[in-house]
C-alpha cells in the first residue's frame, strides 16, 4: 500500500482539484490521508466531503506548520510506502503505478520523478509505461542533484522505514532541505524517473517562491547542518558537496538580494566563517569572499572558456567525419 499524505492549510481552491487527481489513480492499493493542519478558510470542509470513501482519511489538527502535517502524516500511515502531495498541486493518473512499478522492479528507497510548472494537459495525457525512461542515481548524485532527485519532499516514492528516525522539523521553512540528506545517506538504491508525474502549482506567496530573510536563514541553516552531518560521519566526498551546494546557494542569493535591503555582505560573511570553523572551503569561493567583482569575472571567463572549448571539440568532430 502506498499511503498518500496531503497537508492542506487554507487552501479551498485548490484542494478539490488535488483531491480528485489522487482518486483518478490506475493504482488502487493506496490511502490517501488529508491533514487539515488548522485551516481558516473552507479546506477542512471540502476535505470532509471525501471522509465517506474507504481510501480517504481526514484529520483536523491544530495548526502547527508544514513539516508537524507531514509528521502526523507518517505516524498514521498504514503503507509500506510513503508519497507526499501539497495540497494546492496535481498528480499524473498513472504516476504512482509507474513509480510503485520500477521502486519493486529495482528494489529501491527512493523513487523520483520529473515535474512541471506549466501544462493545461497535464492529466489527460496517456503514458506509455513501456517506453518510461529512469536512471538508478548514486547517494552522490543525488546530493549534487543529478537525475530528478531534488531536495522536494513531493516528487518520489519512499520506503517507509527511511523514516523510522527522521521527522520534518517543527517551526523551521525549507523542512524538506534539513532531512534530505539524512534520507539520502539510508538508502541503498535511487531511481530517477525522467517522465513528469508531479504537477507544481506556482502559487504567489508559496515558501518555494518568496525570498525575505526568514527564509534564506532556514535555507542556510538545513544546509550547513548536511555539511556537519556527513563531516561528523567523514564521509569526505559528501562533506565536499555539500560546501559545495552552502558557497553557491551564498552566492546565488548575493545576486538575487542585489534589489533588496538585505546586507550583501552576510553572505560573504557565511562562507567566511566556514574557513574561520576549519572547513576546507575552495579556493574559487575564498576569492568570492576576498572580492566578488573578481570572482563574477572569473566565473565569466571560465563558462567563455569551456564554450570555446566545446566549439572546438564539435569542429573537429565535424571536421573528422567528414
């Protein structure tokens, strides 16, 4: 059984639509758990018209945030295999018949697929299940992103016992950010499915969309704990994408936050107080911290580079076979 957890926090125009993607499903052995996470608005309401069908469960609970829906999810799940589903998004009919399918055939934890931001025929398209094309991806590759692994919570199939020991974190924003490597580290193997199942719904004022300082400090932190994580089990490659990833999301939000209040120099300020704990940082990022002009610069000539590069190698190649 595939148990299906929806937190839904004030989110009656959306709600119906998710719910109804869920019971269009050509797989049959799932529960599909809606956790009214203390709405305002109609959502609880709406979600209780489905209380009557044997594969929907509703609770209401107190308002307590993201990650304590999806705890009190997985606490009453009764699957042996975990999905987590927003509320304000949609779901392919097939998709978890595909990913239940190649999580048996391949034996894995973790099963991910593909997503989309934008198609109004999304649903109605039919898939052929023979022509589905994965990819099993390494622990490593999934930490640098590889695949369709990505750090959301709701684009995969989970075993459920990866989460005997890991909850969401109470009170914090970008939760999924904070277990993913934790999950990451307890699997044996990682498929990616590169066919788009998940359909996300970009909603104005959603966490994933809405840069304020809150929320680059939780993003900051999730990722400088993966980093601790993997130095305090000296797992030395993990460790090192993992600076990685914390010197280019400082860098990328230095940019961003060109156009806002936000002091810019904190995020120099975070990779230099990497080098001041003893982490190694690389040499390209110090330079970033010492002078950003330099680096964007640097950062310039080296895509230019590799472009000509490129240039080259086709010329040749073109230049051989003919």
């Amino acid at each position: 059984m595939i148990s299906i957890i929806v937190p839904v926090y004030n989110i009656e125009n959306y709600i119906d639509d998710c719910i109804q993607s869920l019971l269009r499903q050509t797989y049959d052995d799932v529960e599909i758990i809606l956790v009214d996470d203390g709405s305002t608005d109609k959502s609880g309401v709406i979600c209780d018209q489905y209380r009557s069908m044997d594969i929907v469960r509703v609770f209401h609970k107190t308002n307590g945030g993201l990650s304590d829906a999806r705890n009190y999810g997985i606490e009453r799940a009764k699957g042996e295999i975990l999905a987590f589903v927003d509320g304000d998004d949609l779901v392919h009919p097939q998709m978890y018949q595909i990913m239940e399918n190649i999580m048996i055939k391949e034996d894995a934890d973790i099963v991910s697929c593909s997503f989309l931001r934008d198609d109004k025929d999304f649903c109605a398209r039919k898939i052929d299940t023979n022509v589905i094309k994965y990819d099993i991806t390494s622990q490593m590759g999934a930490l640098r992103g590889e695949g369709t692994v990505s750090v959301y919570a709701w684009n995969k199939l989970y075993r459920r016992e990866l989460f005997d020991d890991i909850k969401y974190p109470l009170g914090k924003l970008h939760e999924d950010e904070y277990v993913f490597h934790r999950l990451i580290h307890k699997c044996r193997k990682i498929v990616s499915i590169y066919e788009p199942l998940y359909f996300y719904r970009k909603r104005a004022g959603s966490i994933i969309d809405t840069l304020n300082q809150a929320n680059v400090d939780c993003a900051l932190e999730a990722l400088k704990d993966r980093i601790y994580f993997f130095i305090g089990l000296q797992l030395q490659e993990a460790e090192k994408i993992s600076i990685e990833r914390f010197c280019f999301y400082n860098i990328t939000m230095y940019k961003k936050y060109s156009r806002n209040e936000c002091d810019k120099a904190l995020f120099r300020t975070n990779i230099e107080e990497l080098r001041k704990e003893g982490i190694r940082v690389p040499l390209r990022y110090s330079i970033f911290v010492v002078c950003p002009k330099v680096y964007f610069i640097t950062e310039k000539m080296d895509v230019f580079f590799r472009m000509m590069k490129s240039s080259i190698y086709r010329r040749l190649v073109n230049a051989r076979s003919k």
